[in-house]
C-alpha cells in the first residue's frame, strides 16, 4: 500500500450502466461512491496542472520574478481535503467517483484527469463500457441523449476518446467492467 487513501474513479459514458455499477459498490458497506456532479472535479484539474506548470518553471529558472514557487506535495494534499470534504460524509470510507461528463473532454484531458487522482491517491479506475456501439447509439436516442450539441458522430468520437484515454499500467489499477458483464450477473 502507498500511504494514499485508497479511491476508486469509475470512467464512463452514458446508457452503460455506470449507475448501476456505482449502487452494486456502494451495497459493500465500506464504500462511499458520488457523482454525477457535473465534471465539477475538472476544475480542479485545471488547478493542478496550473501549480505544477509554474512550480516547474521556477525550478528551471529560479532567479525569474515571473514564477513563484509552488509546494505542489502541499497542494496535493489540500485537494484532497477539498474533494473529501465536498463530496463525502464519511471519513472512514472507501471513496468514489463516477460521471459520464468526459464525453466532452479530448483524450489528453482525460488522461490529466486519472493522473490528477493517481497522484493524490492510491487510485483503482475502473472502465465501464460497451462494446456494441449500434446498441449504444440507439440507447442515447432514445434517451434524448443525441440531438442538436451532441450529433451522433460528435457522441461516437467521444466516447471512442474516453475509451483511448484509459491505459492500464498508468500509475493505477485497471479494471474494465462493460455493460455486457453488469447484466450478466
């Protein structure tokens, strides 16, 4: 074990069962996994990568008046006191968390976003997808989830992003988990 608190972010897309998926790991009773909060943790990753950019500039040009020094260990550290105490009722938990909202973010993006939670904590992601596309795509439809923003070619490119975007091996465990297999159980 790393000393990190152990946390389990599930990487999805809509009309997956990631829902589903987030009540079966909530009924283990050390369990606590949110979401559905808006990607409002992206905001955070921005901050991050803000502090860690300007701690490295500084590092290699130290005499420079235009960067400031950053205790990014410190930062790190706050934002997981941050996202615990925003999202979380109970410390001893196993915590979580799961959104569908990376359809709107480009692969890198997703990537900083695993690498934001791996560095604050001993991170398992979990991928939830499915494999039939046509299935999916209907799904979406008929969820009113494809319509005027989201074109289906423009859903399609983004949850191939989301599935580009997750590597095992990363810094985290990996676990994939595809519709499929929910309804298998």
């Amino acid at each position: 074990m790393s000393g990190k608190t152990p946390f389990i972010l599930v990487v999805s897309y809509g009309r997956t069962g990631s829902t589903l998926l987030k009540e079966l790991l909530n009924t283990d009773p050390r369990a606590e996994i949110q979401g559905e909060n808006g990607m409002a943790l992206r905001g955070l990753m921005d901050v991050y990568e803000s502090l860690v950019s300007a701690d490295s500039q500084k590092r290699d040009d130290p005499t420079s008046p235009w960067h400031t020094h950053v205790d990014v260990p410190c930062a790190v550290e706050n934002m997981e006191l941050l996202i615990e105490g925003a999202l979380f009722r109970r410390p001893d938990a196993i915590k979580g968390f799961k959104d569908v909202g990376y359809r709107k973010m480009q692969v890198e993006d997703i990537r900083s976003f695993i690498g934001m939670f791996a560095t604050i904590y001993d991170l398992t992601v979990i991928a939830n997808f499915r494999r039939d596309k046509e299935a999916l795509m209907a799904s979406l439809q008929r969820g009113g989830h494809v319509s005027g923003f989201y074109h289906p070619k423009s859903v399609l490119t983004g949850i191939e992003a989301i599935e580009a975007a997750v590597i095992p091996g990363r810094g985290y465990r990996y676990v994939r988990i595809d519709y499929e297999d929910l309804h298998d159980l």
